[in-house]
C-alpha cells in the first residue's frame, strides 16, 4: 500500500534525486573530460615553448614597459596554453553531441 497518493505520470522525489545526481555526474564528467586533456595538453606545450624562448626576453620583445617576472611569465604562458587547450576540448565536446530522436536537446556519444 502507498503512504502517498500520486498520480500516473509523476515522478517520485527519489527519482528526482536520481535525476540530478545523474545530471550532476554528467556535468563533472564533462568538465573533467575538458579540463584533463588540456591540463596535459598545456604542461606539454609549455615545457616545448620555453625550452626554446625566455619568457624575459618575450617580455622585453612583447611588453617592455611591464615588469613581470620570468616565473609570471611561466605562469601566464601555462594559463594561455591551458585555455587554448580547454577551449579545442570544449569544442571537440560540442561536435560530439549527437541530437535526439525527438528534435530535441543533444547528448553527447
């Protein structure tokens, strides 16, 4: 017997949770799928970069009036080649999305 009366169609509180959760672990999922192969992608990018290029002298050719330090310098290059990286991931991520059969919203593959 049901402590609660409800009606055909609707959803139990429980399989609401169960919904969020899911949407919540699809979201980290999809962030950690960015954010993971750029963060690898940029510590590649940036030891390959500055092997060959001070970032004092890259300061003095791009900005010599600022006063940034050859570890800002690393920093700021690791952050920029990060970002880069996210944004191709993010893009890869779009492109994946295959469109429902209703028309409606994408999910991704």
């Amino acid at each position: 017997m049901m402590s609660e009366s409800r009606k055909p169609g609707a959803e139990s509180p429980r399989g609401e949770c169960l919904q969020t959760s899911r949407s919540r672990d699809r979201l980290v999922l999809m962030i950690g799928s960015i954010l993971w192969p750029s963060f690898l992608a940029a510590v590649l990018a940036t030891g390959l970069f500055f092997s060959q290029i001070d970032p004092d002298e890259l300061r003095v050719i791009s900005f010599p009036a600022w006063e940034i330090g050859r570890l800002a310098g690393y920093t700021v290059g690791f952050f920029m080649f990060w970002g880069v990286g996210a944004l191709s991931s993010a893009v890869t991520l779009i492109l994946l999305k295959r469109p429902r059969q209703g028309g409606g919203r994408r999910e991704p593959r």
